[in-house]
C-alpha cells in the first residue's frame, strides 16, 4: 500500500532521503566505509603489482592471443549461423544508418517463435539492445517468452554491435537517434513471417528503452506496448552529459589500447562471470565473453554514449514542455513522488522469492509519497496534461537539451534534434503513449553511485516514470528498492511475466 506522506512512512519504520538517519545507523555506515577504504588502498597497490609482472613478463599477453585466437574461431558468423537455424544476417541498405559511411552493411538478427502458436495471437516483441550489450545479453529472456508464453521475439545487434558488422575504420562517427530508429524499423520490418500492419511491444533495458523512445518520436503508431526496463531518464544525462561523454569514451579508448596486455579481457571476464547464468545457454561461455573482448566492443562502445544522448535529446525535444528538464520545483517534486504500483522484493539469482512490500530504498526520494488520488497530484496532473503537444509542428527541432561540455556543439549528432534531417517528421510522444500499453520497471539502489547520481538526477529519473505512467490509459510502475540499474534485468522471469502483462493488456484492449 502507497503511502501518502513521510509521517507514514516513519510511522512503519521507513525512513525517507531526507529524514534524520539513527546514530546506530550511521555508526554502522561509516564503519563500513573505512573497512571499504582500507580494503580498497590494501587490494589496489597488489592489483596493479601483479597485472604489471603479468604484463612485462609476456604472460598476460600470451593468454590475451590465445584467447582471441579462440574468439574468432567461436564467434565466426558462418559456423553461428550453422548452428543457430533462428539467426540470420539481413541487408541494411546505404542511408539507414549514417554511421556505416552511407554504405550497405550486415546486422544479426535472431527470432525465435513458438512451436505450437498460442490460441490468442500474440503481438510480436522488439529487443532493442542496451549500451554495451548485444543479442547474447537478453537471449535467456528471449528463450522464456518464446516457450513459456508463445511469443514471436526480434532480437538484433545494431551496426558495430556483438555480430553484426563493425563500424568502417574510415568512419568515427556515432550514430544519431535517427539512425538507430531508422535501423530498429528497418529490421522489424523485414523479419520474415511478420506482418507489416502488426504493432508491436518493446521490451528495450537500459539504452534499448532510449532507442525506443526515439523510435515511437519517428515512427508512430508501430507500438502497442512499451516496456521501460530501467530506461536512463534524459536528464540524468543531461546533468552527468561530460562524464557520459568525456570519461566513458575515454575509458573505452583506453580499454582498445591496452587490450593486448590482456587486462581488459581479465576485467570483463570477471564482470559478466556472476551474469552468465542469466544470459542463458543459447551461446557458449567462450562466446558471450569473447564478444565483449574485442576491438569493435570498445569502438562501438564509446560511439554509443554519444547515441545516448541524441536519443535522450529527441526524447526532450518530442515531450516537449513535459519533459522533466522544463519542470518547475512543484512539478519536479510532486512527479517525483508519486508512488509506484507496487514495491517489489526480488533478486532471482540470490533466490530471493518476489513480494510485494511497503519498504522504501535509501536512496528514496522527497519528503512525501503521494497517490494519484492526492489533491496535489490531480492539480498538478490536470495543468500537466495540458501542456501535452499533439501537432509535429509545434516540436523545436533545433534546440538541444544537453549540458555539453565546452566547445559546445549544437546537437551530439547532425544539425537538428536526434540528428534527423530536414525532411523528418518528429511525433509528439504524449499521443503515442496515451496509445500504448505502459509498463515500467525501475530500480532504486544507488548504494555506490551517490557521487555520480545525483539527487538532482534521481528526482528526474524517478519524474520520468510518473510521466510515461501518467500519459498512458494503461500503465504500471514496478519498483525494487533493493536492486540496482546494473541487476534489474537479470531478473528474467519478472521481465519475462511483465512483458506477458502488457501482451494481455493489449488483447483485452482489442
């Protein structure tokens, strides 16, 4: 049950951001941030020790050749495709996608459909990869909604991405928002044995949900359901827009250079080690792995970040006075505090069973947990929805939304908004949404992040939920206090059963 105020709130034990923490509390929280310094001064020096006589030694390196040398045994597309009857390479003609040169290219593609086909005709699912994903990542996801509920599933690596083609070397460009929309409808639109006149659902994690907002703004009306799995909320980037585009490329320029030292590799595999489980058994170990290990990983990588934030600036530009970068500090606070549907205990891979809860993360937000039935949402909630655009004509094609670090450029990719072109249409998003079934699922665990994640952000992030659920004549918030953005899709059955709720929404809507 919501919770209408923060007296409530503390009268159940729950502390909200701003409430006063116990001494208790914070006793135990700065005693287990010096066991965290300490151990981290004590383990860095011996780290950096042993990946430095690693190196020198030719050791690291060695294993890094040998291990790549296998990479590209297992991952050659020929044998992938041999063994993988539901994959196929499909021809994305020159213009689709700037990036690629203006020339043709190859992207993977993977359906899987049911066996028997259900007796209600589901609609179809788009996977929209992730920042730094690709089809491997969510291909357990894939697997379930195919058998366990008969979906027809899309799911592709976009240009530079997993097993499609790599970026031309004469090219640095990153794609616009206009190029991954173009080549996300592109691909739903020639996977054999789908209807053109089928609308779809999206079940896009992370950067996929940006990819798709950017779709709905270009190519309305393909969307009958729209999944936000954790979707990075445009001011978020907005406000940490050097760091996205500064330091994350940086960090994947660096990683493409010392790549041959095998330290790259020794960190990814240790990264994606605890997710292998959850990635499913379509691919193998050697594979899963090895396609986040090489050179065009880190290339498209570090392109990407700057994709995210033309898709986030074409997402502001098409909300248009709702996007939450134009709120005033009523608005701001009233939207960020809205409560959700339901709070959602659940870690699958701890074994940690689902329950529905009244417990608050940390890291909550406001002072006051509103309903939609609170006087203050429906005010703010009626003035809101008149700010709703409905005409192309009124969108601003030609600001940008981003606070870029200096020199500034006008937009991250292109001359207009989302790096489309002259000709373009741009859909106002809240029509689009008032159409679709809406489901969202966010985490709120930021333990680690606080530096970087803002107060300020969280309020925008939590905001942006309240604004797709709001718009939507069917929506749904899920909210996990104690899973963070990096663990939330691993939790396949609940994206799998979500993805099934909007699928039952839309028929019943028939």
């Amino acid at each position: 049950m919501p919770y209408k105020t923060a007296d409530d709130a503390l009268n159940d034990g729950l502390t909200p951001l701003s409430g006063k923490q116990s001494i208790s509390s914070r006793l135990v929280s700065s005693i287990m941030m010096c066991v965290k310094i300490v151990f981290g001064l004590v383990m860095a020096p011996i780290c950096i020790i042993l990946l430095l006589v690693a190196t020198l030694s030719g050791i690291g390196p060695l294993i890094n050749y040998l291990l790549t040398s296998c990479d590209k045994e297992s991952l050659d597309r020929d044998t992938i495709l041999q063994q993988h009857p539901e994959m196929f390479l499909i021809d994305i003609p020159a213009g689709i996608n700037h990036a690629s040169g203006d020339k043709s290219y190859r992207a993977m593609v993977r359906v899987t459909k049911p066996t028997e086909p259900p007796a209600d005709k589901l609609p179809p699912v788009i996977v929209p990869g992730g920042l730094a994903s690709n089809l491997m990542t969510m291909s357990r996801h894939q697997d379930e909604l195919t058998s366990k509920y008969g979906f027809t599933v899309v799911n592709f690596d976009r240009l530079g991405v997993g097993l499609s083609d790599a970026y031309p070397s004469s090219t640095s460009q990153s794609p616009s928002a206009a190029d991954v929309a173009r080549e996300m409808n592109y691909v739903m639109t020639h996977c054999v044995g789908i209807d053109d006149t089928e609308k779809w659902i999206q079940v896009g994690g992370s950067m996929g949900t940006n990819v798709a907002t950017a779709f709905v703004a270009l190519f309305p009306n393909r969307l009958c359901g729209f999944f936000n799995l954790d979707g990075l909320p445009h001011a978020f980037l907005q406000i940490q827009c050097k760091k996205f585009l500064k330091d994350g490329k940086q960090i994947m320029d660096v990683m493409k250079m010392i790549q041959w030292t095998g330290i790259p590799r020794l960190a990814f595999t240790a990264a994606i080690q605890p997710m292998l489980p959850v990635m499913g058994d379509a691919f193998t170990k050697q594979q899963m792995i090895g396609v986040m290990c090489r050179e065009q990983f880190f290339t498209t990588t570090g392109l990407e970040y700057t994709t995210l934030m033309s898709c986030c600036d074409l997402e502001c530009a098409a909300w248009g006075k709702q996007a939450t970068t134009e709120y005033d500090g009523d608005t701001l606070r009233v939207l960020a505090s809205i409560a959700p549907d339901e709070s959602v205990i659940l870690n699958e891979s701890k074994g940690v069973p689902r329950k529905v809860t009244t417990e608050r993360s940390k890291s909550e937000l406001g002072t006051c947990f509103l309903t939609h039935d609170d006087p203050e949402c429906v005010k703010v909630e009626r003035t809101f929805r008149t700010l709703a655009l409905q005409d192309p004509t009124d969108i601003d094609r030609n600001k940008t939304h981003c606070n870029w670090p200096q020199p500034s450029p006008k937009h991250p990719v292109g001359e207009f908004v989302g790096g489309v072109d002259e000709d373009t249409t741009i859909y106002p998003l809240a029509p689009q949404f008032k159409a679709m079934v809406v489901r969202i699922m966010c985490a709120r665990d930021y333990t680690g992040l606080e530096q970087n994640y803002s107060q300020e952000a969280r309020n925008h992030a939590a905001a942006r939920c309240s604004l797709q659920s709001l718009m939507s004549d069917d929506a749904k918030v899920y909210y996990y206090p104690q899973l963070s953005h990096l663990n939330l899709w691993q939790q396949v059955s609940e994206v799998t059963s979500v993805t099934n709720e909007i699928a039952q929404a839309v028929m019943r809507r028939k």
